[in-house]
C-alpha cells in the first residue's frame, strides 16, 4: 500500500529531527555508557538516515507540487543534518554529560 498523502510524508521528514536528537539525548545524559547502548544508538542512528533517504525518494515521486518537494526534501536534509550533530560531532559517544563526576569508591571494588 502506497500513501497517497504527501503531507504525512512531510510530516514523517520532519520528525526524524527529533528522534535523531532523541539518541544524542538518550547518550549524553547518562552516568554509564555502556559499549552496547553505542553500538545499537550507532544501527538507530544508520536506520534513521536509511528512513531519510528512502523517504526523499519515494516522497518525491508522491509529491504534487514543488512546494511539497520542497518541504520534503528540506525535512529530509534536516534530519541528516540532525544525524550528523548527533553521530559526528556530538561528544557523547565518546564521553558522559558528566566527565568530572568521579564514581563512587563501591563500584571500583
């Protein structure tokens, strides 16, 4: 089944932006990190700018007019932006929000 509706297209582009800063946020406010909380951030993230791509080829045979292109391929541009802050040059995946907090002596037992 084909949507039919480029404004729900549109709409679907639009909201990546806050779900690839959903995973940045999800990342960066955490005490611990753990390797696999990255590696499955890392595949959502590759879902995400998958999602985008296909969504600006398909939503571009879907559209009608070239305004609807527009706001879709904007839409589309901005979430790989998004993916980019967030993947690229976003620090959490390397380090937590809080790098000066010190862990409690218990836990390095």
């Amino acid at each position: 089944m084909v949507t039919k509706q480029p404004a729900l297209l549109i709409f679907s582009a639009w909201l990546g932006i806050f779900a690839a800063f959903g995973f940045g946020f999800h990342l960066s406010y955490q005490v611990i990190v753990l390797h696999l909380e990255a590696i499955l951030a890392i595949v959502g993230l590759a879902m995400l700018g998958l999602e985008a791509a296909l969504l600006a080829a398909v939503g571009s045979l879907v559209a009608r007019t070239a305004l609807e292109r527009l706001g879709l391929l904007l839409g589309c541009a901005a979430t790989m932006a998004a993916l980019a802050v967030v993947g690229f040059l976003h620090a959490s995946l390397n380090v937590t929000a809080f790098p000066d907090q010190d862990l409690p002596t218990s836990m390095l037992a």
